[in-house]
C-alpha cells in the first residue's frame, strides 16, 4: 500500500478495525471508515464502496462476543456476520480492487483441534458447540473468499486472528469477551470492596491473546506480503489459561479479594492457540507482551470512566 492508494475499512467502528485505522493513519494512510453497523442490511456495501472507491479493502466488521452473547443471541451473531461479510464481498466483486483482506476467527477451528492449530486444520471436525453459529458464518465468508478467488480471480485473502484485545475493547457484560469482563467485574469488586469475584468454568482453557495494536500491524503486513488462497493465522503471542490470566488482571486492578470459578458454567473450547509459522516466515513479529496490554486496556478503561458499559474507541 502506497500513500496514494485508496483504503477502506469496513467495521471501522470493531475493536480490530478501529486498530487497524490507527495504524493506517500511524503510517501516512487515510483510510476511508465504514461502521459495522448497517452492513447487513442490502445496499449498504454498494454504497460505501461507490463513495470510497477503494483500492485496498480491510474487512473487519461482524458483531461479536463472548460465551454468554453466544448463548442467548446465536442466530443474532450469525446472521450479522453472514449478512454483513457477504455483502462486502459480493459488493467488491464487482469493483476493481488490489487486494481485500477479510478477517475470520480462531473460533472456526475444530472444538478438538490438535494445538497449536495449523491452517490446514480448518473442517476437520465438529465445532465448539457454544459458538457454532458464529463460527459457521465466519467460516461461509472465508469459503466465498476462496470461491471468488477460483471463480473470478479476486485478489481475495483471509486471515485468523488469535482472540484480541485492547483499549477500546467492548465492556458491556452482556458481550464483553473475557479480558474486558474480568477487568470491568474485578474493578468493579475492587471499588464496592466484595470479597471474591467469581469466574465462569473451570480455569482450565487455554487461549492465546492478542493486541489490538499488534494485530493491525499484523493485518497490514500480510495485505502488503501474503497473496493465497488458503487463510493465514495471526497469532505468535502468549497463550495462558483462563485461571493465568485471571491471576495477571487482579494484580493489574490491584483487587485484593479472591477468585472463585463456577465449575457449573461451560468452559469453551479446551485450548485455542494459533500455530503462526506463515506469518512470522513473513518477518513479522508482535511488540505488546500480555501483561502490556492487560495494563494498557485498564488504562484506558480508567480513562474512560469506568462506565457501565464501555462503549469501544472510534478512530
């Protein structure tokens, strides 16, 4: 990407595509903002692409969320992402792009994939039951990628973030994933002196983590290196499990109470780590280390006022 070239970002308004704007920007680049909000619905995409007339397309957009949003609104999330996705894609079909960069989610890979999880490991088996219907719909728009690169010649790639996170992340206890959640109810005990936050599930999974900021480098990197049909992973983080990480955010809130996990609630995929050899084989390498970005998100969510619910950063 040149500073003369046109660039979109669609979900603009998204945790990751938010980073991604800051990174473009960080870089001489005005990208063009497009929310997620509103994508689903028909004629939206045509409609941004002709007002931006973009050469260079990031796709971030698709409502997401933790456990408890994909278990009570799981057709919500699936027809979101399938709607809003799908229409970008089939809008940039008819445009002519340079290069389109949508991103999916580790989520699509097998419930029981062996770890750390290659891109080949992709349909090799059933997916985690509490976040099937998202997965699905992340999976449908990484096929049609493929389908439009078989059929078209689209200059179409995908690539699998590790679970982000960040400042600007989504603190809302109806959607927040878990690093926003454990720092929001852990501030929150922190303040009205409660003597024990409890967690969801066992402690046991495990997860690999990413920055926001480190993921938009990632993201820029393989637009301007990695050209195939088959999706890239962006990860080579740290991977701990939900009771490490639990640990690491109570020091970071400096909450002195203790922490108890529900044994009762579902944990989840047992381990979900990237295997990143694509992407570092491409140089790339991540800055922000997990204890960084715990305390950078509790900054920012200081900053913000500990409100009741965080809305995320615009750009």
């Amino acid at each position: 990407m040149r500073p003369a070239d046109r660039v979109a970002v669609f979900g603009a308004d998204t945790l990751v595509g938010a980073a991604i704007v800051r990174e473009l920007q960080r870089l001489g680049l005005s990208p063009g903002l497009v929310p997620s909000a509103g994508l689903a619905q028909p004629g939206a995409a045509e409609a941004a692409f002709d007002r931006l007339r973009p050469d260079y397309v990031f796709l971030a957009a698709g409502e997401s969320g933790g456990i408890e949003a994909n278990r009570a609104r799981p057709a919500d999330l699936m027809l979101d992402n399938i709607y809003a996705c799908c229409n970008v894609i089939r809008a940039a079909l008819a445009r002519p792009l340079k290069k389109l960069l949508y991103l999916a989610s580790s989520c699509s890979y097998p419930r029981d994939c062996p770890q750390p999880m290659k891109e080949e490991y992709l349909f090799t088996g059933p997916l985690e039951p509490t976040n099937e219907a998202y997965a699905t719909a992340k999976l449908a728009a990484l096929v049609l990628c493929q389908a439009c690169r078989a059929q078209h010649g689209s200059p179409f790639i995908t690539a699998i973030p590790a679970n982000p996170y960040g400042p600007g992340d989504d603190f809302d206890p109806q959607n927040a994933h878990v690093i926003p959640a454990l720092i929001r109810r852990m501030d929150q005990a922190k303040r009205s002196r409660q003597p024990r936050v409890t967690i969801w599930g066992s402690g046991a999974p495990q997860r690999e983590f990413i920055y926001a900021g480190d993921l938009a480098s990632a993201c820029l990197h393989v637009m301007d290196h990695y050209d195939s049909p088959q999706p890239i992973n962006l990860g080579g983080g740290q991977t701990v499990s939900i009771a490490q990480l639990a640990a690491q955010i109570r020091e970071v809130v400096d909450y002195p109470g203790e922490l108890e996990f529900d044994r009762s609630k579902p944990d989840g995929m047992p381990v979900k780590a990237l295997d990143a050899a694509r992407l570092l084989a491409l140089g790339w390498r991540p800055r922000v280390s997990l204890r960084q970005g715990l305390e950078q998100t509790y900054a920012w969510y200081l900053d913000a006022g500990r409100p009741d619910v965080a809305p995320p950063q615009r750009p």
